[in-house]
C-alpha cells in the first residue's frame, strides 16, 4: 500500500467526545472535549486539553475539578452543540434538556444522560500552544447500573458510546476482541 506525506497534524482518532461538565450545582457548563485520554492507571489520571479562551477554562481552573461525562451515541446532538456554544451566553444543561446530578466526590455536576462519568481532580496545569493540559486524578468513577452484568462486570457495549475522527462523530460497532486475546493459548483437541 503506498502512502503520502503531509505535515504533522492532529489526524487521531477515535477519540471520545466527551462533554465536561464543570462549576457548581447552582452554576455549572459543559465543553465538548475530544482531547483527552488516560494518562496512568495508579494512581488513576486522565487529561483534557482547552482553550484558555473557552468559558470552560477559567472555571476548570478556579474550582481545580471536572468531570468527564462518557457521550452515548444517541446524545451526540447534545455534544456536538455543547462544544459549539459558549455556556457564557446559554444554560446548555437546559438547552440540551440534560439533568444535573450532584457529584460524589467534586463540587460539579455530573450528566445524568450519560452512562459513564469520571469526576475528577486537577493535580496539573500544563501550557501547550493553543491549549493547557489539566492533568487530573479520577477520584470516583460513576457507573449506571443498566452496563452491570449479574455478576457486576461492567460491560461497555451497553453504553452505546460515541467517537470522534477527524471533525465526524461514529457510534461504535460490535465487538472485534478483548485485551489478551491474540495471547491466549488455543486448546488442544483430544
């Protein structure tokens, strides 16, 4: 297969749109964040890249807490439009009919809608370029109840999640694997 060049770019993907929920109960917002991933396993770390121009930044900053609400594909709208319109000029949680659910762990809400939701806390502020890197401890992971087998195992493929590649949003498919797999030793036939 023969490929072309092109500059260094942000072509990654899939990445989760994730819609951050930020600020208190009484005054809160959500950015649409594609920008974000796990950073470490113990302790627990994830990060969100922002704008330092965007509404969402000097709250993020002050408060030194966010929570990271997991978009199902059938919010995908609510996302896309939470990422399009500064929470300094519209309530998206009413706009978007979303539901505020106070946070187990942090001062901000969390997305009710949503069927994962990572609370987390700010350890570092990173300057980039064109964004700053919060640097977060996942404090309390929020689970809804529906993704729990019988057992409780947490099974991802009830969530229904969305991903983002290069500016179009995808619902992901069925499932082609599981970590260890191309491990694991075949049984031998007697």
């Amino acid at each position: 297969m023969a490929k072309i060049n092109w500059k260094g770019s942000t072509l990654l993907g899939p990445l989760p749109p994730v819609m951050v929920s930020c600020g208190t109960m009484d005054k809160s917002n959500i950015i649409t964040i594609a920008w974000t991933g796990i950073l470490n396993t113990h302790p627990p770390k994830t990060y969100i890249s922002v704008r330092p121009q965007r509404h969402s930044y000097q709250i993020i900053k002050e408060s030194g807490e966010f929570t990271l609400n997991l978009t199902p594909a059938h919010l995908i709208r609510a996302a896309d439009y939470c990422g399009m319109y500064t929470g300094a000029k519209v309530d998206k949680f009413a706009k978007c009919g979303l539901t505020k659910e106070e946070g187990h762990e942090v001062s901000c809400p969390s997305i009710a809608e949503c069927p994962l939701s990572l609370e987390c806390r700010v350890t570092d502020i990173v300057p980039l370029g064109t964004h700053d890197m919060f640097i977060a401890d996942i404090v309390s992971v929020r689970a809804d109840e529906s993704l729990l087998d019988d057992k409780g195992k947490l099974c991802m493929e009830r969530a229904d999640l969305a991903a983002f590649a290069h500016g179009e949003y995808f619902a992901l498919g069925k499932k082609i694997g599981q970590f260890g797999f191309s491990a694991v030793k075949k049984k031998k036939k007697r």
